[in-house]
C-alpha cells in the first residue's frame, strides 16, 4: 500500500501554487508527499535517492506535476518528472502522471505525449484542482475527459467564498523575513555538496539574523554571499553582499524586502539587484535561493581553470 496518494512536483517558480494544492489536498484527507513536509525526515538522506523511489512508484498513487517552462529547466523536477515516466509506462491498467500544465509551454514528447489529458492551471483555481484530485483518488473520474483539457465548465467548489485580495491583519514583514532567512540557510546547507564533484566546497554558516555563504576551490575562497537581516533606510530587509572573494566586503549589491502576494496568499520577498538591469522580481523563499545559487554557478562557469 502507497504511503501517499499523491506527490507533487514542480520548479521554484511554481512552489506557491503546488504548495497551496498540496495543503488543499490535505484539507480534503489526501495524503500528499510535498518537500517541505520531509525537511526533517530527509536529514542526513540523500535526496535525490529517497525523492526517486517517492516519484517512481515505490511509495506515491500518483504524481501530479506542474509543467512549466521552468520546470523543463530545472535538474530535479525533471529528474522527478523521469523517474515517474518510467514507472508509468509499467503501469498500464491506470494513470500515474496526472499533469497540471502551467503557461504557454512545450512539453516534449519523450515525457508526455501529447494524447495525455492534463488541466491547465490558468483554468481553475486551486481549490478547484485540490477537488478533481480528490475525485480520482477516491476512484472517481470527472466526466468530459478530452486530450489536452478537460471539456466543460470548472466544478464549483461547495461553499466557495471570495475574499480580500488584502494582506491579512496577521501578515508580519519581519516575520516573513525571519522565516525566509531560515529557509535560505537550509537550502544553503542542503544543496552544498553538489559542487564537490566539480572541485568545489561551500559551506554554509548561519545565525539569527545572517547567513553567510563561502565557496571555496583547494582550500581558497573564490566567491561569497552575506545574507543579513537588519534594518536597512528604514525597513527591516534582506541585505546581500555577493560575489567574488576579493570585492566581497561590507557593500551591499541586493536586497530583499517582504511584501504580501495577494494571488499566491502568502508573504513573498520584492527583490532588487542594483545594477543588474533586471526588474524588481517577487519571489518565494525558494526562488530567491535559486537566483542567489544561480550568481554562484554562473561564476564558477565563467572563471573555472582560470585560477580565479
């Protein structure tokens, strides 16, 4: 028997949304393997290991994943994404993938033939998607079933009540910062050691208000980033102090700023980086590790074998 009835996969971008669907889902009584709930169970485990026996049959019903042009992009959803294909060509007598289609995206054909059904994000809202899920799961199909969409207006949810598109009394910037601090740490600690196979250490140090983060080539720093948590022009923010070791100082070159996000439902973090020439982006805790994780990679790209 199937330690959950579903697990969902999805790239950063889409992390508010699978995370909301998940807690949907729960809601309803589904049991759902989603990553933040396992932060504590994973420790010490190899991720990849343990993620690939949940996605690849061994211990999910199905696997709901939100296909997205980043999500094709991104090493573990399509690693993910892989070990579920796999597993679901054995399965013949029911559907493993059950695709949530995010955007305007190409999906390849290698991985979801373009005969599967799928519902498309944009369509419903995630209560409405929680419900469907919850049908198939109890064994009940919802009617009108077409390749590529599902015909027919959205099921309405019983007792659906639209609310303020408000930050709610409750909603604390600081706290949001704290959290997202903490979560920027962890991923840190988390995703270090996939750079040793390339010759590279990074190590991860973190404190109430601050992380830092130095990454290392025999034994010589070549990059850092100083996360900290402070009040800064008069708003408690993120600060980011990134870069190559012999610029890396006390200068400020990005920060972070909470702000609530009426269509995710959650606090997210307004991030400016000076001089980039890129628009002030809000992002999740998650995605604001992954553009940070980014500027490191795209370093060691750029100066690997120069004996930066």
């Amino acid at each position: 028997m199937s330690q959950y009835d579903l697990a969902v996969s999805f790239a950063g971008a889409q992390r508010a949304s699978a995370k909301k669907f998940a807690w949907e889902c729960e809601s309803l009584g589904l049991a759902v393997f989603f990553d933040e709930n396992v932060t504590e169970d994973m420790w010490g485990r190899d991720f990849v290991t343990e993620f690939r026996r949940v996605y690849g049959g061994e211990l999910a019903r199905y696997v709901v994943p939100f296909l997205s042009k980043e999500y094709f992009d991104s090493d573990y959803p399509m690693d993910e994404l892989s070990a579920a294909v796999t597993y679901g060509l054995q399965r013949r007598h029911d559907p493993y993938l059950l695709p949530i289609v995010v955007g305007d995206v190409k999906i390849p054909e290698e991985f979801v033939r373009s005969s599967i059904g799928y519902l498309q994000l944009e369509k419903y809202s995630v209560e409405q998607l929680a419900r469907i899920a919850f049908k198939r799961m109890k064994g009940v199909d919802s009617p009108g079933l077409t390749p590529g969409h599902w015909s027919g207006p959205a099921p309405a949810p019983a007792g659906a009540l639209r609310l303020p598109k408000v930050a709610p009394i409750d909603f604390s910037p600081f706290g949001t910062l704290e959290s997202g601090l903490a979560r920027l740490g962890e991923r840190f600690r988390q995703d270090a050691s996939s750079l040793v196979r390339f010759g590279y250490e990074c190590h991860a140090r973190t404190g109430d208000s601050s992380v830092d983060v130095r990454v290392e080539s025999q034994g010589r720093q070549v990059y850092g980033a100083k996360i900290r948590l402070q009040d800064w022009l008069g708003t408690d923010r993120l600060t980011v102090s990134h870069g190559w070791s012999s610029s890396l100082g006390n200068g400020i070159n990005a920060w972070a700023a909470a702000e609530w996000d009426a269509a995710a439902g959650e606090g997210r973090f307004r991030f400016s980086s000076f001089g980039s020439g890129y628009p002030d982006r809000l992002l999740s805790a998650d995605e604001l590790f992954d553009v940070l994780w980014q500027h490191i990679i795209a370093y060691i790209e750029q100066t690997h074998g120069r004996g930066a």
